[in-house]
C-alpha cells in the first residue's frame, strides 16, 4: 500500500478493496521503522491519525466520503493544530500548543484527510537544507548511507514523501522552500500563485512572500491536494476570491490543436548548472518540441538581482514578524534582571543562528539609515522583476527552467551563508513576483539522484502550470515509489 499514490488509493478505498484504518496502519508502521532514521517527522500523532481512519471508513460505509477520505498526511510544523504541539522547527515554540486551528490544516481535516504528524523544517522556515531545525535534518531517503540533505525549508515533508511516511505533505514556500527539496528528492512540488492558499494559523516569515502549498509523487495528486487547500479565507487580508478546481484534465494543453509557447529565460543561460542538469533540462524541451510546443527565449532583465532583493525583503519582514517572540504571552522565558534583560535572554537562547543572522539583518535595512538605500531598493527591483514577468508573458504562455543546479549535496556540507542562499537561485524571483511554479521531475542524473525543472505560469494560471508539468513528468518517467527509493 505504501507504492499507492493519493489518486490509486482513493480509489481502492472507494471500491472496498483497502479501508482506511488499514492504509494508515501501514503507515504508522513504516513511520515507526525509519521515522527515527529519517528525522522527518517533529511530533507523531498515531490516536489522532486512527481516530481520522476510522470515522473516514464510517463515511466510506454510509456513502458520504470526502475528497480526500483516509488518506494519510503529513502537515508541515509551521501550520497550527489545535491541541497538537506546533514548534516551527524552534526552542522558543518548542512547547507551544495552539488553541486554534490554521485555515489550511482546517481544510484538509473537512477533506477527510488522517493527520500522520508534524513534519520537520528549517527554523522558522529560513534555511536550505533544514539543517536550523532545533530538533535536527531530516535525511534525503535516496541513497540513505550518504546522508543527503532532503532540503529546505520543507525538508521534513519532502522526506516524509519521498520516503513513503506519508502520501502527500504541506509545505511552505517563501523562496523556493517547496520547490528546492521536492526537486531533489524526486517530487512534485507545487507553489501556487500568493493569496490562492491562505495562510491564516500558518507561522509568518515573510509576511509578502510565504506561500503554502501542496508535496506529492505525481502532478495529479499535487492538483488534488491544491483544489483542497485552495480558496478564499475572510481571515487573511491577502487572500484571493479564486479557486482550483482539480477535476479538470491536465492532460488537456499540448496536442489539441493550439500551438503553445513554452519560454525560456535568456539571463539563466550563462548561470553555472550541472552537466546532468543542463542535459536532462534540453531533453524535456526537445520532448515539448516533439509534442508541438513552440519554444521561444524571453528576457527577465532583473532576474539575477532577485536573489539580493529576496535577501533583503525577507529579513526585513522576519525581524518585524518574529519580534512578537519576547517571552511574555507564550513560548520559551528565560528570567533575567529585568524587562530588557529578559527580552534579550529568552530571544538569545529561543533563536538559532540563522534566525539571529536575518532578524540582524533585517533590523539593520529597516532602520532610518538604510531603508531608503536597501529595502526601497530592493522593492523597486521587485517590481521590475513582476513586471518583466508580464511583459515575458506576452510573449509566451508559459515559462520553464531549471529549479535548481545540481542533485542533493551532503548534509554534512560546509558552506557558507551566501552559498546557501545562492542555492535559492532558480527560485526566489518567483516568489518575489507572486506568480504560480511547479517544481517536477526532470529525470535522474548520472549519480541516480534526481533533478527537477520548474513550470512557471502568470497568476492564477495555476492550472496551465500543472497541465504542462504532468507532460514533463511523464516525458521523464523516474520512478519515485518509496519502495523503490529506498529498496524495501
């Protein structure tokens, strides 16, 4: 059952074939074997994910099922659960038990969806490899013995995947931190144009940039869990009216008559990528020619200068979002002298380094001396970049590159910050923009690890985006059963 994706074992349970206890009891078991191993998980839920089960199979037995009835989740540890502990990866929240439920997880529970657990990030979700976690990485399940890092900062869920721990996770994306770890762990991950998915009770890091959004194996499980997640939320002052309907065929945009045109980005030709990268990425361009697709080269000016924007932004809006994290109302309180004293004690021993290091950061753009010189800047530059996005799809309808540069490095890996953050390359002008990209399966590299490429749509235009990436993803053909990843 664990080789089922979300679409296969729903119809299973339709048909009486498996029941959902049974589905989640295989799951449980498996998170029990390579759960400690994996890291994946931060806090494990098995009477909240049997109880889920069981009154799915009673929906199942009376006719009344939901979209997603019985299927075993995993829920990214940034999105509040009622009564169940919600840490952001952080020693500040590490005890932290919402009273209220976030808009996103409330969905998924009226989908009928088993709650497995938390899943493990980077803290605050502000790394790469996942490695801010206070409570440690997650590993990569391909090729186990080298310790690969699974990504960040939504390494935890695409561990959890990939590793068949669960059948489809939530994620978060600020600056590629679902795309970067579906990537390189062979997933579809997709990050759905800003406001579609609310982020009400979801932990804020960059309040203009986080993105929820949907990890699976497959294109069609990802369009599902989206329809699900999708929606307008009176909550979140920056939600969209728009939906996602995922009952439309995503099969239905190359071969029906209409020439589409595929871009591709002129500034990313000279950005140093991996040989297997830059082969597999000409081999699905030369799969959409051979299907029709016109493949034309439009120009992002400003795209190389997203990622010192996005270092810029991001910070700014975590040192004002995480400084409701004094010590007072709620989390970790380390008694000093007094008022400042504890502020600054509870702050220092709550926040890792990385966190520190942007919240600096951030406080230091933010100040009378550099706003004008750095986040003005900065702002201004994202404009120019959302702009010559628009002008590029005028040209084109959608868009497609590379989503990172090479394969999973160790976790063990002794990079700098700036390299790090360089890691965000292919991914951070997107969110900068606000515009829809799905990561997706390119094909395995020379190593047998694999390689993603993104699909990059205008706004709401979330659908076009997955049509074309289920035509990449069955043009490359790897297969991502966990039992295969993982060789049992």
């Amino acid at each position: 059952m664990i080789d089922l994706t979300i679409h296969e074992a729903l119809e299973k349970l339709k048909s009486g074939e498996i029941s959902a206890t049974e589905l989640t009891r295989a799951y449980l078991d498996r998170i029990e074997k390579y759960g400690d191993e994996l890291n994946c998980y931060i806090t494990r839920t098995p009477e909240r994910a049997l109880t889920d089960a069981a009154a799915a199979d009673e929906r199942y037995a009376n006719g009344t099922a939901r979209p997603l009835d019985g299927i075993p989740i995993g829920m990214k540890d940034l999105f509040a659960t009622r009564g169940i502990r919600t840490t952001a990866a952080s020693h500040i929240l590490e005890n932290f038990v919402p009273e209220y439920e976030s808009t996103v997880s409330q969905k998924f529970i009226n989908s009928g969806s088993v709650l497995l657990g938390k899943t493990n990030l980077d803290e605050f979700a502000m790394g790469t490899f996942s490695k801010t976690s206070y409570f440690g990485a997650p590993v990569n399940p391909w090729q186990m013995e080298k310790r690969l890092t699974a990504g960040g900062s939504s390494g935890g869920s695409t561990s959890a995947v990939a590793a068949g721990l669960c059948m489809g996770a939530t994620g978060t994306d600020t600056g590629g931190s679902i795309r970067f770890p579906s990537a390189i762990t062979g997933l579809v991950g997709m990050k759905p144009t800003y406001g579609l998915c609310s982020r009400w009770g979801c932990v804020a890091f960059a309040s203009s940039l986080d993105t929820p959004g949907p990890i699976a194996r497959t294109v069609d499980d990802v369009a599902l869990m989206l329809s699900v997640m999708a929606g307008h939320d009176e909550k979140d002052s920056t939600s969209e009216s728009a939906g996602f309907d995922a009952h439309t065929p995503l099969d239905a945009i190359l071969g029906d008559g209409k020439k589409l045109r595929v871009g591709v980005i002129r500034e990313l030709n000279d950005v140093k990528i991996s040989d297997d990268m830059k082969k597999l990425f000409n081999d699905r361009i030369n799969d959409l020619k051979s299907l029709g697709a016109e493949i034309v080269e439009v120009s992002i000016p400003n795209i190389l200068d997203a990622l010192a924007a996005y270092y810029i932004i991001a910070p700014a809006e975590a040192s004002s979002n995480l400084a409701r994290y004094d010590g007072m109302r709620y989390g970790l309180r380390v008694e000093g002298v007094d008022l400042i004293d504890t502020y600054k004690k509870t702050r220092a021993a709550g926040f890792g380094t990385e966190v520190q290091r942007r919240m600096i950061i951030g406080t230091a753009v933010l100040s009378s001396e550099s706003y004008e010189v750095y986040f003005m800047q900065a702002a201004r530059v994202r404009r120019m970049i959302a702009d010559s996005f628009n002008a590029a799809f005028k040209q084109c309808d959608l868009i497609v590159c590379p989503t990172s540069s090479g394969t999973a490095l160790p976790l063990d890996s002794d990079l700098t910050p700036l390299e790090y953050y360089a890691l965000d390359m292919f991914t951070v002008a997107m969110n900068l923009a606000g515009i829809p990209a799905c990561s997706v399966p390119a094909g395995l590299a020379q190593n047998g690890l694999p390689l993603g490429m993104q699909v990059v749509g205008p706004r709401f235009d979330d659908l076009r985006v997955m049509q074309l990436a289920k035509h990449i993803e069955q043009f490359a053909g790897i297969d991502n059963r966990p039992t295969k990843i993982m060789g049992k």
